[in-house]
C-alpha cells in the first residue's frame, strides 16, 4: 500500500477508532499499531509538506504503511490520512487573513443559512467554506460540488471537505453538454434543497451549472445565484427572460476580479504553460491567443515581455482595436491567423468553443495547444469521440496524431492553470474569495432589493462599503 502521510500518531488512533469501531492499540516502542490482529507500522520523518500553504508549527509527519488485506481497515486508512490535518487546516486559513478578519467579526450573520457551492477544489476553498461556518452557517448545510478540475490536492481537498462535515459530490464541466450528468445534478441539488425548506439557500456558482439546473424550478428559500466566471455569465446571457428565476450577483465582472484577481489568475495561466514546456523554446516564437478580455489582455502582454511574438485573436472590434493600438498584431478570426502565420502554440483565453476542425487540421507539426478556459479545447474531445489516434502523458498532456502531424495539448484540454496545480497562491485569492463572502452576506442582510436579473453595479458598492479592500493595501501596499 502507498505510504501515507499524517502528523500525529495519536490523533490517527483517534480518527482510526472512530471509522472502524475496533479498539487500536499503540505499541510506540516497535513503532506499531494494532487493530485486532492488522498491524500498521509508522515512521516519523521529515518529509516536506504537502499543503500549498506551509504550516510553519509542523516540523515532522508520521508515514503509516498498511501492507495487509483488509480493504474496510486499508480505506478508512487511506481516508483518515488523506485529508488535510487540523495544522494544514489552520496553515490554509492563516494565509488568508481578509477572509479570516471579515468573517470573524460577523460570526451570526449567516446563521439559519445553507450554501450550495460549485467551483475547484483548491486549498483556498478550504478558507472560503470555513469561514462560512464561522459565521454561521452550519457545516451539514453546505453542499460542496466539484467542478471535476484535475487540480493538485484535488483529493485532500475532497477527504478535508467530508471530514469538516460538509456534504460532497461532483458534477463536471461537461455536463453542461451532458444530459445524463445535469440530471443527476438536479436530483442532487433538489435533494439538498427539499431537506432545509427551513434555510435560506445561497448558491455559488463557477461556470452556471447549477444555474442551469435551477432554470425551470422555482424554490421559494432560494435567495440567489453569485456567478463566478464570465463563461457563466454567457450561459446566463442565452436564458429567455422567463427562465431567469433568481437575481444573479455578477462577481465574475466586478472591479475587484477585473482589477485585482484576472491578474494572478494570468500568472497562473502563464508560468504553468511555460512548467509544461520544459525544455522547448518560446521566445522569439509565435503565440496566438484567442481572446482580448479582462484575463486576455493581461494575460497577452504576459507573453510579449517574455519575448514571444503574440498575436491576438478577438471578434470584438473594439478589443481588437485596443490591442492593435497597444502593438499586438490582431485578427478578428483565428482562421484567417492560422493560413497567414505559423503558430508554435496557441494559448486559449476566450472561453468560446474558439478552435474548429479547419484550424486543427492546418496546424503544423509539433504545435502546442493550451487554454486558461475550458470551452476553448471541445474540439478535442469531439476528435477523441470519433476515433482520432491519441496517446494521454500523465502530468504532462495529451498528443494528438492529425493528418500525419502531432498537435501536443498542454494539459487535460481543461484550465491549464489548474491541471495538477493549486494555481492561485492562496494569499493572492483571498482577497477574491473575500468578495464572494461579503456578497452571500449582504444578499441575506441588506435592505437592498434584488430583482431576477443580472447585478453587477451592487456587487462593487457592497464589496466598496465592506472595507476588504481598504483591509488588502494596508496589508500588503501601505508604507509603514
């Protein structure tokens, strides 16, 4: 069995107990662990830190190796150990300090509250979800659902998310194209909502996916949706006027993110590309980008003051006239790019489905593929789908052979800057995750009135009256 990593003997005989209902007996001079007759040896080490966050007070874990047969004992094991530890916890939750300082001094503001939570599972979210708690919210009424994002402690998070008491499940990214997948999400999310007709529900939600399951219902105790991502708000955008039933809080254009959050989330989408390239060369290289935006444009000139020739690809006249006039050269198709220039990647930043079947069949050999957004890569699914040769290069991508010609996605055709990453840093996000909590509180305790449609000029005045951003530059800006 894999070692596992755990930084209190004692408390792993306690959680141990607990799982198995047996009496565990320490025998700590041979370094052994007894459950009826199952041994469990353990060692105690030094061995780095698994955590994005460095709890500074750990010093040493222990490794349990469990090398018997018994599958009920080697679960709970490998369940107990896999979650983040109390010090971890702690760790995630000191390197957030604006979420941990609002949520402390309103520890009843959400009180009689549930929350139904979609987005990745990132330590950061570990803040996030706590410090709904700390403020009220009780942890059997959270429903925390992942977004299916290959992301580094995708599987602590998951273990720490059960341990805290929260209710976990997935519903992926493709299920918004999946209709098996959106139904057993409805079920999920009506299950969750029927059992608390007593709570006011709030939903956050990456990507409106369960906006989407919620068109056609209507629950009285749902209050609204927050909307984190504008490719969430496109998918708002296409429901008739009728089937909008709740007031969406847009944070995914508020000041904050476009100011503020896009930026890291460029770094990210960025220094992970260059990690996958390893060895290649791209300066002085050719990079298209699909996409102008809020994260485009940032994320663009990102490239450029790395040395490589970046042309933009965006439909919108006037962004493109924007980033013509900033000296990139521009195409409002990535079509007409791709007969005139000769790609050595192409980074997608648009959150459209933005590549065809033309583009991919002109791309030459050995041209990298990425994207920071989802939807930019279907095409390579649906090439999978029909029998297109392919060989999958675990933490690395996926190699495509089209037309005689290898064409290398970086990545798992999903966010980049997530793929077998924590992306973020959790300091540089607390900020954005402060935001989402100062929405959800104002949504139940102000006397502002929410009307069925999209809101964003609300979101920036409650983010601008909570003070968060004051707390962010005296931390981080103020000359002492």
């Amino acid at each position: 069995m894999k070692k596992i990593y755990y930084d209190v003997v004692e408390k792993f005989i306690s959680d141990l107990e607990k799982n198995v209902n047996e009496t565990v007996v320490l025998q700590k001079e041979n370094n052994k662990i007894k459950v009826n007759n199952e041994e469990i040896i353990f060692e105690e080490k030094n061995v780095g830190l698994r955590s994005f966050s460095v709890p500074y007070f750990v010093k040493n874990q222990t490794i349990i190796n469990y090398n018997g047969n018994n599958q009920e004992l080697k679960k709970s094991i490998r369940n107990i150990c896999t979650a983040y530890t109390d010090e971890e916890i702690k760790a995630i939750e000191e390197a957030m300090p604006i979420l941990k300082a609002y949520s402390e001094k309103r520890t009843k503001n959400l009180e009689g509250i549930a929350i139904i939570w979609r987005d990745h599972f990132l330590e950061e979210n570990v803040g996030l979800l706590n410090s709904f708690v700390r403020m009220g919210v009780k942890p059997e009424d959270i429903l925390a659902i992942d977004k299916g994002d290959s992301t580094k402690h995708r599987d602590e998070i998951t273990e720490t998310f059960k341990k805290l008491g929260y209710n976990v499940d997935v519903l992926d990214n493709t299920a918004v194209a999946n209709d098996i997948l959106l139904e057993d999400g409805k079920k999920l999310v009506k299950e969750f909502i029927d059992k608390r007709k007593d709570k006011r529900i709030v939903i956050l939600d990456d990507g409106a996916i369960v906006s989407k399951i919620l068109t056609l219902h209507s629950y009285d105790n749902v209050e609204a949706f927050v909307e984190l991502t504008v490719t969430g708000l496109k998918r708002i955008s296409d429901l008739k006027a009728d089937e909008l039933s709740y007031p969406v809080l847009n944070v995914a254009k508020s000041k904050l993110k476009r100011f503020i959050t896009y930026k890291e989330i460029a770094n990210t989408i960025f220094t992970r590309t260059i990690e996958l390239l390893g060895g290649e060369k791209l300066v002085g290289r050719t990079l298209i980008q699909l996409g102008y935006g809020d994260l485009g444009e940032v994320l663009a000139e990102r490239y450029r003051q790395y040395g490589a020739k970046v042309i933009v690809i965006e439909p919108d006249v006037m962004k493109c006239i924007d980033a013509a006039e900033k000296g990139f050269i521009t195409y409002r198709t990535l079509e007409d790019a791709v007969k005139d220039e000769k790609p050595f990647i192409i980074v997608g930043a648009s959150g459209y489905n933005s590549i065809s079947r033309e583009v991919v069949e002109q791309l030459e050999d050995g041209t990298f593929v990425t994207s920071g957004a989802t939807a930019d890569l279907s095409i390579f699914r649906e090439l999978e789908k029909e029998g297109c040769q392919y060989l999958e290069i675990p933490r690395y991508g996926t190699q495509y052979k089209i037309n005689g010609k290898r064409i290398t996605v970086l990545g798992n055709g999903r966010s980049v800057n997530l793929f077998d990453s924590e992306a973020i840093p959790n300091k540089s996000n607390d900020i954005f995750k402060a935001s989402q909590l100062v929405v959800t509180d104002k949504i139940i305790n102000s006397n502002d009135n929410l009307d069925n449609q999209v809101e964003l000029d609300i979101v920036d005045k409650w983010i601008d009256e909570s003070e968060i951003l004051e707390l962010y530059y005296d931390l981080y800006f103020r000359k002492r």
